[in-house]
C-alpha cells in the first residue's frame, strides 16, 4: 500500500525543513500551504531533484472544515496516511488574539479530527507547539485548561475570554496559552489513538531563525534576552527542528506518543535555574 505524508505549513521556515526531511519516509507526500504560488514553488523544487516521494501542493487554510475534508479524501485516494507534520501556524505579530487561537489550537483540533478515521497501524502525528507556554504567564489553571480542552465547542473563543480575563487580548498571552492547549491536546489524542496503533507527539521549538522568527525578534527585545540566555550560544535552525520531527515520525520513536520534545538550546533550563537572579523575559515566541 502506498504510505502518505502531509506537511502543513510547508511553502517556508520550518515546515518546508520537514518536508525536506519527509521525503525518504513516504511514498507521497503532500504539501499544505494557503499560499498557493509558494507551496506550488516548494513542491516543484522538492520534484525536481527526482528522490524520495511523489510530492504534491495542497492549498488549504487549516481552519477551513471543507478544505480539510478534501485534504483527507485526497490521503485516502493515495494510500495509507503514516506520517504528518502539522507546522502551520502564526505568532503574536501576525495576528489578533482570536486568530491565533484559531489557527494555532483550534486549526490543531480540526486537523486532527478529520484525519483521525485515516489513522492506523504504524500512523504518526507531530503537531508544533512552543516553548512559550513554558516560559512563565500560563500557570496550570484548573478553570483555563478546561476551556482550552474543548477547542471545538462553539463559544470557544468566548469561554477563553471569560476564563483567562481581558489580558488574553495581549497576543504574546494569547499565544502562549494556544500552545499550552496544543500540549494537553496532543496528549488526549494520544489516548484516542493509541489502540489503533498510531501515535501523536508535540514539539516546541525555541528561537528559530526563520522570517517568521526573525520578525518575532524584531518586534519584542526580550527575545535579545532569551538569545544570551541560550547555552549553546545561538538561534536554532529549521534543520534543527526538522530533525527531530523527523525522529518523532519515524519508527524509531515507535513507544513515543502524547509527549512534547523541546527543541530549544536549553533557554528554558537557563530560564529556570536562574529564574532568581534574572528578570524572566516575555513568553513571546
């Protein structure tokens, strides 16, 4: 049976790192981008060096409910789905905290609930989350995270409102808190989906030098902060990401699900070991 890779997020940075990666694990890989000219661009150049998967673009907005059933007829027209690299996704500056809820937790869920009748045995999920959700501003708060598991209910975006309090307005809170809801989803769908053989896992990548990450870095200087603080010294790289999402897919990681690998340079050790001797910067990444 012929195995199916997904990527989203895939024109650029990090998710077009992981498709780079994919393409020896599959037989077809498809690219998922709303950019339609820069996805078709990325799979024209994965194609042109002739190995590894049959690669093709998909143009698809994650929070499209239609678009996404036609992103799942499509995995079953092609074979078994075995491998998926959820990377899409937006940061504070890109958008209103209503929008980074719903493309960053709410996309997530949705994803996941349309692609859960491919699931099998042998199929993995990595779903991108954050260190920011890590680093302080999202204490486990009972009442919080009960919202934050039901993504899906309609008055989602209120009850986060009602729960967390007018500050949610603030994207970089925003932000972290959607990551955290990406954390405890990976987990529940781990349970869902283990029986049938499949896994799930998170991971959260630090300061990553992509456009995106380079455009975080610019707008907020707390990230120089986090950048010193770094004890290997430097930003990461989207190779670095793609790397171990590539792991987390592979069979090698077979007995790994519902866990989140941080990929980070050890910042958040930094963070917290000299949480009494520096000012704790903003979870604004």
């Amino acid at each position: 049976m012929t195995t199916v890779g997904i990527v989203t997020g895939a024109g650029r940075g990090m998710g077009l790192a992981c498709a780079q990666r994919l393409t020896d694990q599959v037989d077809t890989l498809l690219l998922v981008d709303r950019d339609e000219a820069t996805v078709t661009a990325a799979a024209k150049d994965l194609s042109a060096t002739g190995q590894g998967a049959v690669v093709e673009p998909f143009v698809l907005d994650i929070t499209d409910a239609e678009g996404l059933a036609g992103l799942a007829a499509r995995v079953g027209e092609l074979g078994t789905l075995r491998a998926v690299a959820h990377a899409a996704g937006i940061s504070p500056t890109m958008a209103d905290w209503r929008r980074i809820f719903t493309v960053d937790l709410v996309g997530t869920a949705l994803l996941a609930e349309t692609l859960r009748p491919l699931a099998t045995e042998g199929t993995a999920l990595v779903c991108f989350a954050s260190m920011a959700s890590l680093l302080g501003g999202t204490d486990p708060d009972p009442a919080v995270d009960a919202v934050l598991d039901d993504p899906l209910d309609e008055r989602f975006l209120d009850r986060v409102h009602e729960a967390v309090g007018p500050r949610i307005e603030d994207t970089g809170i925003a932000y972290a808190w959607a990551k955290r809801g990406v954390h405890r989803f990976v987990q529940r769908e781990a349970v869902r989906i283990g029986p049938l053989g499949a896994r799930v896992c998170s991971v959260s990548p630090g300061l990553i030098d992509t456009p995106q990450g380079r455009q975080e870095f610019a707008s907020h200087p707390g990230m120089e902060l986090l950048l010193r603080q770094t004890p290997l010294g430097r930003q990461g790289r989207s190779e670095d990401v793609a790397a171990a999402v590539a792991f987390l897919l592979s069979s090698e990681a077979g007995f790994l699900s519902g866990i989140d690998l941080l990929v980070d340079g050890g910042v958040c050790a930094a963070v917290r070991t000299r949480a009494g001797r520096t000012v704790r910067p903003s979870a604004r990444t």
